[in-house]
C-alpha cells in the first residue's frame, strides 16, 4: 500500500504537490500538476480512482488523475455560481471538498466573495464523481448567523465514530471587505434521507 503523504498546495493559480514519508514532513516538492486553478482538493473513491477538484474563475472543476502525482485527460466544468446566495458578492463558487455517504458524492463548496461577510459553504449531489451535480435546495448549509460572520472553505473529515466535522474559517467581524479570519470546528449531519447540514445554520 502506498504509505506516502501527499499536500496540495495553490501557487500563482496553480496547483501543485508535494510528498513526504509522514505528515510532518519532510516534503518533496513535484511541482505544479494543474496549471490555470487553485483550491485544489484530491478525493479517492471506493474504486481507488483519484480526482482533483478545484476552483478557475470562481468555477468549480474536477481533473481526473491517473495517480496522486499525473492528470489524466481534461479538467471538466462541474458547476457555475447559480444561486442568489453565490451571487451576493460577486459570482463565485470555489473551495471545493467532496465527500461520499451512502453511494452518493457530496460536493461541498463556498459561495459569494471570500472577503463577504455573505460568505458561505452549500454542497450538491451527483451519484458519479464526475457530476453531472444538482445544488441542495437549503443550500446555504453553513451560512452568515449571530457571531457567525462569512463562514467558508473548509473541509469535511469523518472521526472513528463515524460523526463527520467541517473545519473552515470565518470573519472576526460582521464587516466586507475583510480577510481577519480564524479556523472553526462544527459538526455535519445527515438527515434520514441524505439531506447535509451544518451547525453554523441552527
């Protein structure tokens, strides 16, 4: 089994990666893998097929790869900002995470301007992780509250329990315009018939 630690990193609209032997390092520089896109995220499914998704001009994209390290064809156009909560400072979809639960993929994504104090996270469905992807209908799922202030681009991890956690960051204060974040921690849950929420919308 490969036992290697792989970290996606932005760079000059970039995507790149590098590789060490444990998660602290020290690690390998291989360089810029898809050139063009940032907020790259790698999923592997069940069938250990692995996918890049990322984020170009405020579209969410996913680039088949045919291992960690090598893109294998095109990068496909998944998503483009649809609705009015992606809309209310710019038009932006971007920080992709996908997630799988039951054989169905979830996409989680952030919406409207990072810098918004709009900003939020939604998800959407497909039952291939190639898409074609439809948006929940509650969609925003993490979303501006009191003391929740542009809550966004995050990431989904599921503990030995089972119970999954979103990690992402918001704004210190109820202000545009403002990059003065810090990281959160909240639980995600599935109603009985699949349906994804997050704590910050309770």
């Amino acid at each position: 089994a490969d036992k290697k630690f792989y970290m996606y990193y932005t760079a000059a609209f970039r995507v790149g990666v590098a590789v060490a032997d444990k998660p602290d390092g020290k690690f390998e520089d291989h360089g810029i893998i898809v050139p063009g896109v940032i907020d790259g995220h790698m999923f592997q499914d069940d069938d250990g097929q692995y996918y890049l998704y990322c984020t170009d001009v405020g579209q969410l994209f996913v680039q088949p790869m045919e291992s960690p390290l090598k893109p294998k064809g095109e990068k496909k156009l998944l998503m483009v900002p649809s609705q009015p909560w992606e809309w209310r400072s710019g038009r932006v979809n971007e920080g992709p995470w996908m997630i799988k639960h039951k054989k169905t993929y979830y996409l989680l994504y952030s919406g409207s301007g990072a810098d918004s104090r709009f900003y939020g996270v939604g998800y959407a469905t497909a039952d291939n992780p190639m898409g074609p992807f439809t948006r929940a209908i509650h969609n925003p799922i993490v979303r501006r509250s009191k003391g929740v202030y542009g809550p966004g681009h995050g990431c989904a991890v599921q503990d030995d329990a089972g119970n999954w956690w979103h990690v992402y960051h918001q704004k210190r204060y109820d202000t545009d315009n403002d990059f003065n974040r810090y990281i959160c921690l909240d639980r995600l849950w599935f109603d009985l018939v699949g349906n994804l929420y997050g704590t910050a919308t309770r």
